[in-house]
C-alpha cells in the first residue's frame, strides 16, 4: 500500500510531467533507476535533454521543496546523468540539469522551475 508521501510525491511527478508537457517538453523517460539512484524525468527541449529532480510539498512549513536539492543531490545527480548517457549510448549531446518544485495546497498546485542547477 502505497503511504501519503509516496502517493503525494507521485501525484506531484504527473503534474510536473504535465506541466512540462505543457512547455513543449518531450518527455524521453520517468523515474531511471541507475546504480547511483534514480532520475525524476528525463526530457527534451530544443536540442538539449533536461534531467529534472522533482520535489513535491504539501506546504512549505518545513521549507521549500528546493531546499531539499543539496550540493550532494546535484553531485549524485550528475553521475547519474553520465551513467544515463552511458548507458543510452548517448555522446556529445548538450545536458541541463533542472530543478522543479511542487507545491499542492487546497487543490491548487503551483510550479517553481529552475534551470540549469549545477
């Protein structure tokens, strides 16, 4: 059974991808697991793919989501990027590696988009 967290954290990953979607993003893929963890959403804008970390909050009662996006995030997600690419085969492409908060209060989500974070 799936716990509230688990479930908010979901509900707040299908509206960023909606709200990507919704930018002309192309959503390549959600939730890569790769040996240094996992990456949100992967996507293409323009010619540059986009691996994005998303944080979704009720509140920001105990900070804002993007506070939760440390020095040691970004590092782990770098080296997930690399063993994405690796992986994938893909070489001398531009990367971006973005940041997008979540914010679901009384029915209402808002959006805070950061690019390019590291």
């Amino acid at each position: 059974m799936e716990s509230a967290n688990q479930w908010l954290g979901r509900y707040g990953e299908d509206r960023a991808l909606n709200y990507l979607i919704s930018l002309g993003y192309q959503i390549i893929e959600r939730n890569w697991r790769g040996k240094q963890g996992e990456i949100d959403l992967i996507a293409r804008d323009g010619e540059r793919l986009v691996f994005i970390e998303v944080k979704t909050r009720s509140s920001t009662e105990f900070g804002h989501p993007l506070e939760a996006i440390t020095s040691v995030k970004l590092a782990r997600m770098r080296r997930l990027v690399a063993e994405w690419c690796q992986a994938r085969g893909v070489s001398s492409v531009m990367v971006r590696l973005d940041a997008l908060a979540v914010i679901v209060r009384g029915g209402r989500v808002s959006f805070e988009h950061l690019k390019q974070v590291s």
